[in-house]
C-alpha cells in the first residue's frame, strides 16, 4: 500500500468508510480517549477544525481503550461524550487499537510513515496526532502532549500545498 488512502476504517456505526474519500484533503489522525488528561484537547481539535475545514482539514478520532483503560464506554457513549462535553463534529470512528498484535491497518502504516523519538513505532499515549498532506502519502507526527494550536503552522503549510 502506497498512501493512506488505501486504508479504510469503521464509523461508530460499524459501517466501512474508505479513506479514499478524502483525496485531496489534510488529514489529522488522533488516537482519542474520554478519561484522559489529555480529554480537553477535544475542544482544541474542534477549534482547528472549525477554523480549517473550510479548507479543506479533515479530522478523525480512532478511540482507544489500550492506555489504562481511558476509552471504555460504548461507541453510543463515546458519541455522546465528544458531543456534549466538547461540541465534536468532526468524525470519531470506531474503537480500534493502536499498538500490538491487533493494530489496525491505518495506524501500522502511519507508525512507519512518521516514527516517533528515536526511530520507536508504539504509540506512547492518547492523543498521538499524525497529519497527512493532500497527496495522501506524507505524515507529521505530533506528541500526546502537543497542543491541538501548536500545529497551525504545520496545518497551514499542508493545507496550502496542492
């Protein structure tokens, strides 16, 4: 598989979703959890995609339970959270896992696209962030701990490429 979208992921409904059909979009892709230190950056990525999707960022969230349990609702529970804690409209799909022997497709390609500190593919925490370009092909990757406003610039200079 060449670029992202070759991949495909599962909505919260259980319905396939190809990523093929966000060519030519920005992708930002976060591992999510509701029980998390990190939780509020929801509000930051909402604000990010309000202010860009007009140009064409895309946001999706992939829960994940596999750190400390952080994710363990439902995905009718998990809706409802981003809903009504933090006004999330950006797609928050299906519960997956990121790191291990069960890691999804979409994140064993991302890991090797963009590896973190030192060369390391895991996933060290919620709210990892990879942004991919219009081509589908090239990744940032972002730390837990960088701030959904920290990458603006980044954003930008993908947003006007192509």
């Amino acid at each position: 598989m060449s670029g992202i979208y070759d991949f495909s992921a599962k909505t919260s409904a259980g319905e396939e979703l190809s990523l093929r059909d966000y060519a030519g979009k920005v992708l930002l892709i976060v591992n999510v959890a509701s029980k998390c230190g990190y939780t509020p950056q929801y509000e930051g990525l909402e604000a990010l995609y309000q202010r860009y999707k007009d140009r064409g960022l895309e946001i999706l969230g992939f829960p994940c339970n596999q750190f400390l349990n952080q994710e363990p609702g439902s995905a009718e529970d998990i809706q409802s959270f981003c809903s009504l804690n933090y006004g999330v409209s950006f797609p928050v799909l299906a519960k997956i896992e990121v790191n291990g022997p069960d890691t999804a497709p979409l994140y064993t390609h991302l890991k090797k696209a963009a590896p973190g500190i030192l060369g390391t593919q895991a996933i060290k925490w919620n709210f990892t962030k990879f942004l991919v370009g219009r081509d589908g092909k090239s990744v940032t990757r972002f730390a837990t701990a960088t701030k959904p406003e920290e990458m603006v610039s980044a954003i930008e200079a993908a947003l006007g490429q192509g």
